[in-house]
C-alpha cells in the first residue's frame, strides 16, 4: 500500500514512515507548491491543502497542518503558529505568557487524507504540555525551546531527534493507518 504525503518537511516525513511503514504503508513524499488558506482553524487549512494537492496531483495524498494551541491566549497561535513563529518568535510568545499562571498549550496535528475527486478526511493528533517561562535546549527548531510535554519537565529542545519524535501523538497516524487498512484501493 502506499500513500503520497505532500510535504517537503524532512521531520513529518520522517514520522509518518516510523509509525506508518511498518503497518504496511509506503510512505512517498512528493513536495508541490501549495496554496495555505488563512483559516479559523488549523483542519480548515489541512483540508483546503490536502483537496488542492489531491486534484493538482490527480491522486490521493495525505497534507499536514499543525498549530500550537495556548489556552491562556484564547485559542493564540492556532492556525497562525507558522506565521507567529516568523514575526514574534518564541520570544514574543513567552512575552504574552508573562503573569499567566495557567501555562497549558498543546499542539493539533491535521492530518487531511483526500483521494482524488472526493472530500477530504482528517485524523487529529494533540500533543499536550505546557509553555516554560524561559526558552531551553539546543535541539529542534523554534516552539522547541519553549514546549514542555506532557510527563516531562523539560523542553523538547533538550531532547535530540529520536527522543523527541517519540514525545508527539500518533493518534492521527494511528487512525489513519487503520482507515487506510480497510481500503482496498490505496
């Protein structure tokens, strides 16, 4: 069975065949340009993107989108994540948490399967923790360096590539290869 991920992110590729491969699934990146919409929510980008890469590719393909969700900000930076981490960085999101007690966040990964001429499916992964007060480690790249998951009291930046893989949910990657599973003609 195989499954075309469009992304040109070497780390959702890299998880995706680590959970998915060994289910059976082929995972085949392929890297498109493709539209990402200004959405209220991070599954109403998945699901544009994943349509899109669907019938530009003519093919069923699997699109990713994912935010970090900071409860104390209602809701920030949600399906803006990518763009707040280019303008404010961590830095500024540590700056707006300053005098929050509640420090919960937690990320939403999209996953949105679409075959060709249909609606698009998606399976949600949400990956909890809380911000830290200050930025730590020297691993990962950007909400790294302030993301405590979940059962730690570090930061992932403090965690190299094989540790911290294993620190996000699978559930969308588990639900999916379970619904893929059932089909006969992926």
């Amino acid at each position: 069975m195989k499954l075309t991920y469009v992304t040109g992110n070497q780390t959702k590729i890299n998880l995706a065949k680590q959970i998915l491969e060994p289910l059976g699934i082929q995972v085949l990146p392929k890297k498109i340009d493709c539209p990402e919409i200004q959405a209220n929510t991070i599954k109403e980008v998945a699901v544009y993107s994943s349509k899109y890469a669907s019938e530009y590719l003519k093919t069923s393909v699997l699109k990713n989108d994912s935010g970090l969700i900071i409860p104390a900000l209602n809701g920030f930076p949600g399906p803006y994540t990518a763009y707040v981490e280019q303008t404010i960085t961590e830095d500024g999101i540590l700056k707006l948490m300053e005098g929050h007690a509640n420090r919960e966040a937690y990320f939403i990964e999209c996953l949105a399967y679409a075959e060709y001429g249909k609606e698009p499916i998606v399976f949600i992964s949400k990956t909890e923790g809380i911000i830290a007060t200050d930025k730590s480690g020297d691993y990962g790249w950007s909400y790294d360096k302030i993301f405590i998951p979940k059962g730690h009291t570090l930061t992932l930046a403090n965690f190299d590539d094989d540790q911290r893989i294993k620190m996000w949910s699978n559930e969308g990657y588990t639900k999916l290869a379970a619904y893929l599973k059932g089909k006969k003609d992926v």
